[in-house]
C-alpha cells in the first residue's frame, strides 16, 4: 500500500478530480463543443501520471518531461508499478493530437468511449498507485467558508449513499449560503450609500411602490412582495452565474427542484416543488460539482 500522500499532492489530485468533472461535462455537450473534452480528459490523465510518478519516486530527465506513454514503462522499470489501460490511453492521445495538431474533431461515439475509458483509469490506478479511493477526492476541501464546505462535504456523502435527494438538498444549501457571502462581501465604492444591489435596489422601489398605493390594495401586498422576491432572487442568481462566466448549462440543470427559502437569521429551508426525487446521480454529481466550481471562484473574486 502506498505511503500516505502529502498535502500539496492531495491539492493537485483534487484539481486533476475537478479537470475530470469539467471533461464528463463537456462530453455531454452537443457536437462539435463535445470535442474539447477530449483535450480536458488528456490533461487530467497527464496530471494524474505526474502527481503519482513524484509520490512513487519515479524520476525523468530534468530537461524534459515524458511523453505521455513513457510514464508506463518509466513505471515499471523504476517502481515495479503496473499502470493500467495504456492500449485506451494510448487512443486518447492520439485523438488529442489529431485534434489539437490536425483539427480532426472525434465523433460523439469516440468521446463516450474517452469518458468511460478515462474514468477506469483513474479510478484503478488512484487506488493502485496512491492509496486512495478517486471517488472520494474533492475539492471542497480548497472552499474556505466552513458554511459553505459544510452542506458539500454532507452532499458527497451522501450521493456516496445513494441519497440523491439529501446529496441535492445540500447541494442547493450551500449555493445559495455561497451567492449570498459574495452578496454581501465589503466592496469600494463611489454611491454614497454604497456598492450596488440588486436586492437591496428592489426592497427600495417596493417600498415607495407600497407607500403609495398600499393602502388600496390591502392583504395583497404581502403576497405581491413575496413574488417579487422571488422574481428578484432568480434574476439576481442568473445575472451573477452569466457576469462571472460560470456554467450556465449546469445552473439551468441545477435550479430545478429543490427551492431553498431564507429565514431572518440565515436560516434555510429546502423544499421539494415537484412530487419527484432526482434518479439521476450523474445529474446531481454535475449539480455538486457546479456548486462547488461556484464557491471556489466566488471565494477568489471576493
């Protein structure tokens, strides 16, 4: 059994965990924009045969690395370590050059193949050559907000279990806890009352809006405030994930049940709209993941 990995290892392994989600994702994309995981695949695989070949011990020349395919044999002869699927690797690297280098673009089918390939390989040799279980690498480990990192580390265990509800509920906790840290976030500005909102902005027009016409229109006011909360919030979360280039495909799939409603005090609770739970764990592993994607970034831009 391989000796335990260092830290910096396992922050390098959680990015090769995150290249490989961007890569299933894109494979799922409609030709020709499917093609471009075939270059995500190959850098993940790549990265991953460096992060074990420095915890093994296995060394190269320091004027350059190794070619792709050199790791197996570099492997064995050094470390008497079996890398597996070098015939499917060996495929996908020369799909990657034909299209990087000769602008051949692989056919759908070809691309399914990479992603299932891709995934035996990282799943047998993380096991094999670093001890660890792929499944189980992550990056929430990289978000900083214990309120944030929290739900995902539960989300993970719990699609783990094959709670694909619990795992989405959390899910859908701790993006809106990451919206709103960023929301709130301290921010120069110019106004004199300070950086703008979208929320804040609406609450100030609601107000003269009920100021002058409240008294006409009675109980229906509350009920006419909570739509248009919620009409704000959806705007708000959409012009947020367009603005800061995140992956909107995901966040369509993600903003499908369940609703999270927000208490005075920060408290949340996750309510399920549609009389269905998800079936679908490559569904809400995609959500995961882009939740997790948006913390990170949002962290970084705060």
């Amino acid at each position: 059994m391989p000796h335990p990995l260092s830290k910096d290892l396992i922050r390098r392994l959680a990015f090769v965990r995150y290249l490989y989600g961007r890569g299933v994702d894109q494979s799922h994309k409609p030709e020709p924009f499917a093609a471009v995981a075939v270059l995500t695949f190959h850098d993940a695989c790549e990265m991953f045969l460096q992060i074990a070949a420095e915890h093994n011990g296995v060394t190269f020349s320091k004027q350059r690395s190794p070619d792709f395919l050199e790791y197996w044999l570099l492997f064995e002869q050094q470390a008497k370590l079996q890398v597996t699927s070098k015939a499917s690797m060996s495929r996908l690297n020369r799909a990657r050059g034909n299209l990087k280098h000769g602008g051949v673009l692989p056919a759908h089918d070809e691309i399914e193949g990479f992603r299932a390939t891709v995934t035996s390989f990282l799943e047998d040799n993380a096991l094999a050559l670093l001890g660890v279980n792929f499944d189980e690498v992550s990056l929430t480990s990289m978000i900083k907000s214990d309120d944030v990192r929290g739900p995902l580390e539960r989300a993970e265990t719990a699609l783990s279990a094959g709670d694909l509800q619990g795992a989405l509920g959390e899910v859908a906790s701790a993006f809106t806890v990451s919206l709103r840290r960023f929301e709130s976030r301290p921010r120069a500005s110019t106004r004199p009352v300070g950086p703008y909102s979208l929320r804040d902005a609406t609450a100030s027009l609601f107000g003269v809006f009920a100021g002058r016409i409240g008294d006409q229109i009675g109980d229906q006011l509350h009920d006419i405030r909570r739509t248009l909360d919620r009409v704000v919030d959806v705007f708000s979360e959409a012009i947020t994930v367009v603005a800061y280039n995140l992956d909107f495909d995901s966040y369509l799939m993600f903003k499908t049940p369940p609703v999270v409603h927000e208490f005075p005090g920060g408290r949340m609770q996750v309510e399920w709209t549609l009389r269905r739970e998800p079936t679908d764990a490559e569904v809400v592993r995609r959500c995961l993941n882009f939740a997790i994607d948006t913390a990170i970034r949002l962290e970084a831009l705060a």
